[in-house]
C-alpha cells in the first residue's frame, strides 16, 4: 500500500531544468528507458512528515571543522554503485548546483540501487536558522518484496526493495534549500568563517530523502508513533537504555512522549552498532522535544564537530564540512533495507618484524608486524588477530601484545573493520617463543636485616634476572643478589641487598619486572613513600596505608590466588614489644590515721598491652588488668611524705616494666602508734592490748621505739601518750 506524503501538482512558478545522473552506466540506461520527460516540467512540493519540521539547524557559529570524503570516493571516476536522477528548479542558482551534485554523487558511491532515484532541488525561503529540508515524496508499506510487515519505507528504498519503480511518474524525494543562507558552493570542504557548507547540507538532507527519518511526533505532552498508523523502518531499530523497542509504547500516551523526551535513546541494528564500535549509536532525544530534530538524527553531544560520524546531528556550524556519511549512518541504512557497495580495497601482504623476548610475569610477548595494502577504508579500523588497530597509511606497522608464549607456529588474519571482504589470512607466519612461565612475589622483607625473600607463582623454572627491586628511588636487579640462581615452581629464596636504602623507621619496596606495571608492593611505619601512588594504581596497595609493626614483614595471604592477594590486609608486622608508655597520676586522698595510710589513683598507657585478666604488679600490689589502655587502678600507699617511685611490671612478662621515679609526694603521716584499737582516743582499751603484746619480740603493734621487743621502753612511751586524743 502506498501513502502519499504531500500533495502532487504543478507548480506553475517553479520550472525544472538542467537534469543531471549520477551512476553506472547500465543504470542510466535503465533510467532513460523508463522516464517519463513530461515529469521534467513540474516537481512536488516538499513536506516534512512531523508537524513543525524545520529541517537542518545552523548554529551561526563557527565550526572549524572538516571531515573529507571516504578514502574510497574517487570523484574523477566513473565507477558507482547507485543512479540518482538529479533537476534543479528554474531558479536554483547556477553557482550552487556543483555542490548538490557533488553530495550526489558522494551517495551514488555510497549505496547500491537497480533502480534510478529521482530528486528535485528546491531554492526557497525557510524559517530562519534552518539551512534546507527534505524528505521522501511518500512512504509504501506492505509492497512486494517488503522486507518487514507493516511498516512503512520511503519510495526511493522501497523501489530498490521491490525491484521496480513502484512511482514512475514522481520525484522521490524533494531537497529545498534556503535562499537567505551565506552559502560556500566549493566542493574542497575548506568553508569560510561564516559560511555554510552546501555540499555538507546536501548530504544530509538527501539522507533524510532515502528514509533516514522516523515517525514520532510530540505535542508537549503525549508522543506519537507512526503514519496513518503505520510506523516507519527507522522506528523499527529505536530502542531504550534496557534495549526494549520504542514501538512497545502506545502511540498517543504520555509514557511514550515521555521516551522521547528522555535522552535516552539508542539505534540497536546490528550494522549500526557494529560500525559504532563501541556500544550503541545514540539518537537525539533532548529532555524538550525540538521539531525536525529530534529523534531523527544522531545525538550531537555523542558526535561532536569534527567526528567522522557528525553528518547526520542536527545542527552544522558555518566553516564546517563534512563530506562522508559516516560510517554509523551507513550502518543505520544497511539495517533499514539499503545496500552497501563494496569497496575497491586490497591487502597484499603480511611481514613478520620484530619479536620481543618472553616476559616471565606474563608468559607472553609482543610480535610486530607489516601490512601493506590498498584503498583502505577511511574509517574503521585495521582488524589483525583479532585486535583493532587505527587505520594509518601503506605499510603499517602493528604490534600484537600479550601473545602466549608456547613456542608454537602463529597463523595471522587481516582485515578492515569497515569492510571484512578485503582481508588477508597466512598460515604459520611466525614463531612464537618458548614459555619462560617464573613469576616472583615477595614474601618476606626485613630491611633491618636488608633481607628479601621471594616465592615463584608460576608455572616453571628461571632466573631472577628479569625482576628489579625499587626502594627510595635505588633500584637493583634481583638476579645480581642471586647471581645465576634458578627458581623452581612454589620454592623460595632469599637475597640480600647490601645497597639498600636505610628506611628501617619507614619505607616501601617494589618489585617489577621490565614488562609492565607493578607486581608487587609493600609499604611499612609511614604512608606516601615513592612508589605508593604506582602501586595504588596497579591495584597493589591501599593509599595511605603501611605496616605499624617491627620487621620482618610477612606476607600471610595467597600468592597463588586469583585474582591476586595484595595489599596491606595480606601483610603483617611483628607487634610492638610490650611497654608501660606513659602514666598519668590521679587525684590522692587525705591520710588515714587508722593505718596512716592514703589512696591514689594511677593511669597507665601501654604499648602492645597484655591480654585482659593477665596480672600486673604496681609497688606491691598484684592487681587483673581489665583490657582497657590507657588502664586506671586505684592503689593505697603509706603516708610518709617522701617522693614515691612508682614500679610497674607484667608479671608473665618481666621485660614489660617500668619506674616512674618521683611521680607524685606521699602525704605527711598521721600515726597514732599508742592508740591501738584506733578509736581516737588513748584509754584503758589500748592499755589491755599493750599488756597483750608485753614481751613480744618481733612485728609487734606495741613496739613503738622499733627495737622488736615490747619492754618498759615502750610502756613509759605509751604512758605518756595515755589519755590523749588522736587527731
């Protein structure tokens, strides 16, 4: 079924002329055969398919920016793929129509069709800031030969899908360019400040001509999808962020006019996303919808100027060209039904060059190699052994990195990503190196002792010679501290390094071999040493983090592993010995006459504390140290008002004492030796207990002249003291 897009007529004011071809000879013939002369007197008035179409946006700011034609346009041949039927209107400036056929002719190389597509180029006056429009004269769906049910597909591909000219009498598509535009008509790409590029503004609108358009519409709140219900080819390959089609959506809701105004719209064709390269083509979709630019094109801010793949944004800036479709765009029209021609391109040859020697960390190498070949393509890549590479110029030089080393012969394919039919494929180009599989890492570093001791991770035997060790700055290589030493599977082996830096209060050590990043780091007693910042980076080492301990430092995780071990989680340090830091003296209480003694606090701050309930002795008392540092105690002394030397030691560790000479003064001393029931008061009560103790010879209460005897010394001491008060 066919949809007319806009209405078909004579326009009376508008004569065409100067008809020009463009494509294979086969096909002008083909193209004479069917046309109808009288079609050249009249054309149809453009129409754009959404309401409020404007066309291609100038920014009216300077690009300086251009992409050339394709490496494989040649405008001097004759060779194309594609006949287009090109009129201009009678008042279609002669100074501009080199332009128009020059992006013509672009696109009669660009794609393949049997059938010959007419246009007419329009000069007219546009709204301002819209450079040109076009679009195609109708849309068809359901014709024979229709790929896809149900959807539309402008004539001009749908002619080429049916295999006929399913219109013979009407244009396929109108090109209306605006008449207040500074246009530059030049067809070298090098557009003057302030002008427009018109072979650049061709290219795009004929795009849109070919069916490079979708069918959504917005109203300011609700989107729409589809012509007299039927939506367009492009709308097909629409997708969201999760890749569900835009066409799951009603047409006519707020949801959908929601998508459309999300920026969140993505091309999902496969020959789109593969020429993307990375990931898919995204449309424009800005959070307002903007009428002719929206949906329809590439997203700008993906595609900025000077990117190969810019042409179809919607907005161009003067003094910027771009005279390539691009390679997405192409893509997008392989997935919409067109064809692409291939391109004259040829590899003839594949040299071998240099080898590098096996990296034991890796057990791999790199081997490079020349290609030389003929017409790449001017986008793409360079695709060798699965590896792309940037198209440069006959011969290239490529290194291929990583290879494993098993000493096996290599066969090498080659080909462009833009065009896989111009390859190239040798069998047993080269060989690769035998395996050198030792991978060192350290597993012990003592640099009191200057000691290093290093374990083999992989798979076989070898020398050291190819590790170096960096400290401060100072480097050594690890085979000269075991010179002509061989390390074997899972065995270690410790070097000595005399020369190495004196960081015993804080340093790092590197190890790495001449092949790549770190492969192994450690860092103790001071953060941001020399080589933590690389280390950080390799994923080796935690920013700001080290060993708080004494050497030697052990690696207690899995060398083995994978994904490796690193980092300060899988070291440890020897502990600090256990040591009495500081201690802090607290409040004191007033003497007790009783037992002329007082009481005083004591906090002690500790390194390396013992276990809670291990015992600590403090002067002479034994007390449970509960867990806590700093850690408080609560001690009762003698009141003798003499300095006091505080001895504190842990009784399973000796070595884990300390004196605290002079820490504070005892109180004065408040005895009362005669009042010996200590009720203040010296009575007949004290005077029984000393005839109890009459005689006692040794540790007696009653001795008060300390001879260790009780006699009648110390009698007349306590009568004279007998009936005082003791304060």
């Amino acid at each position: 079924m066919r949809s007319i897009l806009l209405t078909i007529g004579m326009m009376a004011s508008i004569m065409i002329h100067g008809q020009q071809v463009f494509g294979p000879a086969a096909l002008q013939d083909m193209m004479a055969q069917n046309h109808d002369p009288s079609s050249d007197s009249s054309c149809h008035q453009s129409h754009c398919f959404t309401a409020g179409c404007q066309g291609l946006h100038g920014t009216n700011v300077d690009g300086n920016s251009q992409v050339g034609t394709p490496s494989w346009y040649d405008a001097t041949s004759g060779v194309r793929s594609a006949i287009f039927v090109l009129d201009f209107a009678e008042d279609f400036p002669s100074e501009a129509q080199p332009a128009v056929q020059y992006a013509v002719d672009i696109w009669a190389s660009s794609i393949e069709s049997v059938i010959p597509i007419r246009m007419t180029a329009v000069w007219d006056s546009l709204s301002p800031s819209i450079l040109a429009q076009a679009s195609p004269l109708e849309v068809i769906h359901d014709f024979p030969g229709a790929p896809v049910a149900n959807c539309q597909y402008a004539i001009a591909l749908a002619n080429q899908l049916a295999g006929e000219d399913l219109n013979p009498d009407a244009q396929d598509m109108i090109l209306k360019f605006s008449d207040q535009v500074t246009w530059y008509h030049g067809l070298d790409g090098q557009t003057p400040s302030g002008a427009y590029d018109m072979v650049t503004v061709a290219l795009h609108e004929m795009a849109h001509g070919l069916g490079y358009l979708g069918s959504a519409n917005h109203n300011g709140n609700s989107g729409f999808m589809g012509f007299q219900g039927v939506p367009f080819i492009y709308d097909q390959f629409v997708e969201l962020s999760d890749q569900s089609s835009i066409l799951e959506f009603v047409s006519g809701t707020v949801s959908l006019g929601n998508v459309l105004e999300s920026d969140a719209l993505y091309w999902g064709g496969d020959q789109g996303v593969a020429a993307n390269l990375v990931g898919r083509p995204r449309l424009f979709a800005p959070a307002t919808w903007a009428p002719g630019a929206s949906y329809s094109h590439l997203r700008e801010s993906s595609y900025i100027i000077g990117n190969i793949n810019s042409l179809m944004t919607p907005f161009l800036s003067m003094s910027e060209s771009i005279h390539t479709p691009g390679p997405v765009s192409l893509g997008m029209m392989q997935d919409m039904g067109w064809t692409l021609p291939p391109t004259l391109c040829n590899i003839t040859m594949v040299e071998p060059l240099v080898q590098s020697s096996c990296n034991p960390a890796s057990n791999s190498y790199t081997q490079q190699l020349r290609v030389t070949y003929e017409n790449a393509p001017s986008n793409g890549t360079l695709v060798v052994n699965g590896v792309s590479f940037a198209i440069t110029s006959s011969p290239q030089t490529v290194s291929l990195v990583g290879l494993p080393s098993n000493g096996q012969l290599v066969d090498v394919e080659v080909y462009f990503s833009e065009n896989p039919a111009c390859s190239y494929t040798v069998a047993e180009l080269f060989e690769a190196p035998a395996p050198c599989c030792l991978v060192l890492r350290m597993v012990e570093v003592n640099p009191q002792a200057q000691t290093i001791t290093l374990i083999n991770v992989g798979s076989c035997e070898g020398e050291l010679s190819g590790y170096t060790l960096k400290s401060e700055g100072q480097t050594v290589n690890v085979g000269s501290l075991a010179e002509g030493a061989l390390l074997a599977p899972g065995e270690t082996t410790t070097v000595s390094w005399p020369g190495w830096p004196d960081n015993v209060e804080g340093g790092d050590l590197t190890l790495y071999d001449g092949f790549g990043s770190y492969d192994d780091y450690v860092q103790w007693l001071t953060p941001g040493n020399s080589g933590e910042f690389l280390a950080n980076i390799y994923g080796l080492w935690e920013t700001g983090g080290f060993l708080d301990g004494l050497p030697p430092y052990t690696y207690i995780g899995d060398p083995t592993a994978n994904p490796a071990e690193h980092g300060l989680t899988f070291w440890e340090a020897v502990p600090y010995p256990c040591a009495f830091l500081g201690m802090e003296v607290g409040a004191t209480s007033e003497c007790n006459a009783q037992d002329d003694d007082f009481t005083q606090e004591f906090t002690f701050t500790l390194q390396s504390p013992p276990a809670s309930g291990t015992s600590i002795m403090v002067q002479d008392s034994v007390l449970t140290f509960d867990g806590n540092n700093p850690w408080s105690i609560l001690l009762t002394l003698p009141a003798t008002g003499s300095p006091v030397d505080v001895v504190a030691t842990v009784v399973d560790d000796p070595a884990c004492t300390a004196t605290f000479s002079a820490a504070m003064v005892a109180p004065e001393s408040c005895a009362c030796p005669t009042d010996l029931d200590g009720g203040g008061y010296v009575d007949v009560n004290d005077l029984l207990l000393f005839l109890g103790d009459y005689g006692c010879l040794s540790g007696c209460n009653a001795d008060f002249d300390g001879d260790d005897i009780v006699n009648v010394n110390d009698l007349l001491i306590f009568l004279g003291a007998y009936g005082s008060f003791c304060n």
